[in-house]
C-alpha cells in the first residue's frame, strides 16, 4: 500500500516537469512537506476534460465516491488495487475519464525487522527526482452540494526485488511518456490503460531507514526523512 508520502522539491521544478510552460497558480499555495497522510491536501495534475489543458489542484487524499452520501467513506479508499481499479464500483467510473497524477518526491514504507518492530523506510528515486503517481480522482456534489468535495487515490500494484522485500504493494508510478495518454479522460481504452498498472522499475529506486518520526501523521519537518 501507500499510506505516507513527501513532497519536498520546489513548486518551480515541480511545474516545469510535470506542467511546462504552465504557471502556477496565484491560489496554488506550497509549503515543501515531509509527511504526507491520508485525509490532507496532495496536490495532483488532472485534465478535467478533453481538449483541456493539465492543471495543477489540490485534492483530498481518499476517495469518495460521487454517489456517497458521507465523506467518511473516503478513510477506506486511499488505495485502489491495480488489478480490481476497473471492475470496482468505488473506482470504476473515475477509472475511465477521471485519472490522476498525484506527485511525490519520496514514499514510505515500514519494513518488519526480525524483532518484530517495524523500521520506516523512505523510497525515493535515485536521481532525486519528483515523481508521478497513478491515480484517480472525484467530485462529489451529493454531500455538500455547495461545495464540491474533491478527493482522490493512490493506485497500487505487486512488488518485487528490493521494495518487495519491504513491502508486497507499492503505488504504481508512471513514466513520463504515460502521463498524457493516463490523464487524457478521452482516452477510455481499458486494456491499454490497464497495462500501465505495473510496479515501478525496481533498478531506479533507492531504499533507506528514517526516523521513527514519521510514524506519527502529526509530525513534519526535515527530521521525518532523517537516518
């Protein structure tokens, strides 16, 4: 699963990669954050329809559903398995025009040590770069109808090699050449779009111990990413 993330590079670099030639917006507040958890603010890149330009947004990570009536539901959804996201009926609509980047610099894990505890570990990839996971994401009037929750998820698949060591499931993180057709919501080939689910490339990611800091949500700071 992904269940805690960073987002440390500079709002500048962040546009440039993912949105080049687009600047951020006004509203499009960044602080750098060490500690990511469930039910605050990620920001995501989305095309909310065709011919539409990418933008940058922030979304509530936790997915509910258009048709939930309470937001609650969204503490469930913060991942949708790569292998069930199109059958799902939590996941299946956005999976078919409402797909998301959500970005990352780094992603933690808690490995099982012989002792029984859990060490965190932070996985980032190893030319430093930022990073795009797959998501998906939605709107919902039905709660609040004067004012749109929009939320999102973070798709998962196997893994394997040295992150399957740590964990079985890491967030399927999508090459470059991927982002347009994946956020395109015209695009609506399901096999296609299926075939990206896969674990990221073993080779480009590092692992290593951090503080026992991250363990609490609460917690920011340089200090989380730590040895």
């Amino acid at each position: 699963m992904c269940g805690r993330f960073t987002l440390r590079t500079s709002i500048s670099e962040l546009m440039q990669q993912f949105l080049p030639g687009v600047e951020p917006a006004a509203t499009l507040e960044f602080t750098p954050r060490y500690n990511i958890a469930p039910t605050q603010a990620v920001l995501c890149v989305v095309q909310t329809d065709v011919g539409i330009p990418r933008e940058a947004r922030w979304l509530t990570w936790g997915l509910v559903p258009s048709w939930a009536t309470d937001p609650a539901i969204g503490n469930r959804m913060i991942n949708a398995r790569g292998e069930s996201v199109a059958e799902k009926p939590s996941f299946r609509a956005a999976f078919k025009q409402r797909r998301c980047l959500v970005l990352a610099d780094g992603y933690y894990e808690w490995k099982k040590l012989d002792d029984g505890k859990k060490q965190p570990m932070l996985i980032e990839r190893r030319d430093g770069r930022p990073f795009g996971m797959a998501g998906l994401w939605e709107r919902n009037t039905r709660i609040d109808p004067q004012a749109a929750l929009e939320t999102c998820t973070i798709i998962t698949a196997s893994s394997s090699g040295q992150l399957g060591a740590i964990h079985d499931r890491a967030p399927v993180i999508l090459e470059p050449r991927e982002h347009a057709r994946w956020l395109d919501p015209g695009f609506r080939d399901a096999s296609a779009l299926q075939a990206m689910l896969h674990p990221a490339d073993d080779d480009r990611f590092s692992a290593r111990p951090v503080s026992t800091r991250v363990n609490n949500p609460r917690n920011e700071g340089p200090q989380c990413v730590s040895g």
